[in-house]
C-alpha cells in the first residue's frame, strides 16, 4: 500500500466551479501535511500547508483529519488558472525528507 | 523567497555515459538537499538524502554506486548518473531546506532536470 494516496483524476470542471480532492495516509507518525501545486513539467510549488484546525487561504481550504487519517483540499471559484496537478505531502516524524502522493489532476475549463 | 537552482535544466545523453546535475541554494545555506526523482504521471519517489560534508543516504533500491552524491558546501549538491542507461530516463528534481529551519521549514524545489538516455 501506498503511504500517501490520491485519485488521479483527471477531475473535469468549469469555471467557477467548487472541486474537492482527498487524501488519505497510512502512517499515524506522520506530523506535518501539505498540499503542493505542479504544473506540467515542472518542479512542485508549496500550496499550503494544512493543520489540525483546518485552514484557509483564499479560494482554497484545507482540512486534516487524524483519526481517519485524512486530509482534503477545496477550491472555490475555480479559476483556468487553477489547472495543474495538486500533490498530498506529507512529513513523517524522524523523517526529513516529504513523502508525496501521485497527484490529482484538475482541468477548469472556459 | 528562497531559491534553488538546478542545472542543467534538460539533458541527453547516450547509453553508457555519465551525467552530472547541480543544485544550488542561491540565498541560503543548506545543510541537506534531497534529491528525488520522477517518472511520467508518478509520484516524487526520494532517491537520497545530501548531507553537506558526509556521506548520503540513500533509500532502499537506489544504487549508491550508480547515483553518486557530493554536497561538498553549504549551497552545493551534485547528483551523477553513472554508465546511464535509458531506464534512468526521468526527471530528477532537488529540494532544500534553510539551515536551521527544522523538519517542519518550507522545501524549497529547483526547476528539475529532465535526462533523455539514448
């Protein structure tokens, strides 16, 4: 089993459009979680990272749930823009190094 | 914000040869840099961990011998893929961390090279 699991998409929307993605990790040490953006054929760009609370930046809104060891991303208003893959990260406690998912990949289109 | 630099941006090579990339920190100082690697609609696998002045560690299945590591600054890691062969086709990309931010400080990425083996 993967440690880091997505659905791959692609995930279809138009604009304006809501969009959800999920994620789910299986090891309970992990302590830090992020959501990272890669355009195509290009290296991954920090998102946001997601905290225990739940947290929102703009049009988008992570949450974490620890028990079900789940984390979500929400985007509102999708914009063309927003087009790109969207990586689950995660740190494991005692690990440096991210652990990344596949990756979701969104197309909003006009 | 922190920059990481990653030359060369593309690369092809034949069979057989060696290829080395570089990661640079170009503002800050970077203890380890992380090197990982990509296949086409995967995830970032880490191949190994640089550690400045030591020697990296490598995860399980990547070969120390054919993926050699050298962090020999604080802003410096090279990565060479020795006697490659088209399997190593990917697109490998580096990561850092400011010295003293901790395990929980923002990865910075370099732009990635992506290695063609003929």
């Amino acid at each position: 089993r993967k440690e880091v699991e997505q659905d791959p998409g692609p995930f279809n929307v138009p604009e304006g459009a809501t969009v959800a993605f999920n994620c789910t990790y299986s090891n309970s040490a992990s302590q830090s979680f992020f959501w990272y953006r890669q355009d195509c054929r290009k290296e991954p760009k920090l998102l946001m990272s997601v905290y225990s609370s739940g947290n929102e930046d703009g049009r988008f809104t992570a949450q974490l749930n620890r028990a079900s060891q789940y984390i979500s991303l929400l985007i509102r208003d999708s914009k063309l823009s927003d087009s790109a893959t969207y990586l689950c990260v995660v740190l494991r406690t005692g690990r440096r190094a991210l652990t990344f998912g596949s990756g979701t990949r969104l197309q909003v289109q006009p | 914000g922190a920059v990481v630099s990653q030359h060369p941006s593309r690369v092809i090579c034949k069979s057989g040869t060696s290829v080395k990339i570089e990661c640079r920190s170009l503002d800050f100082q970077a203890t380890t840099m992380f090197w990982y690697r990509q296949f086409p609609k995967q995830s970032l696998m880490l191949m190994a961990t640089s550690n400045e002045g030591s020697k990296a560690t490598y995860e399980q299945g990547v070969e120390k011998d054919k993926f050699l590591i050298n962090h020999a600054s604080l802003t410096l890691s090279t990565l060479t893929v020795t006697s490659a062969h088209p399997e190593d086709s990917s697109f490998y990309i580096c990561s850092a961390r400011e010295k003293g931010q901790g395990g929980t400080g923002e990865l910075f990425f370099g732009e990635g090279s992506r290695l063609t083996v003929l």
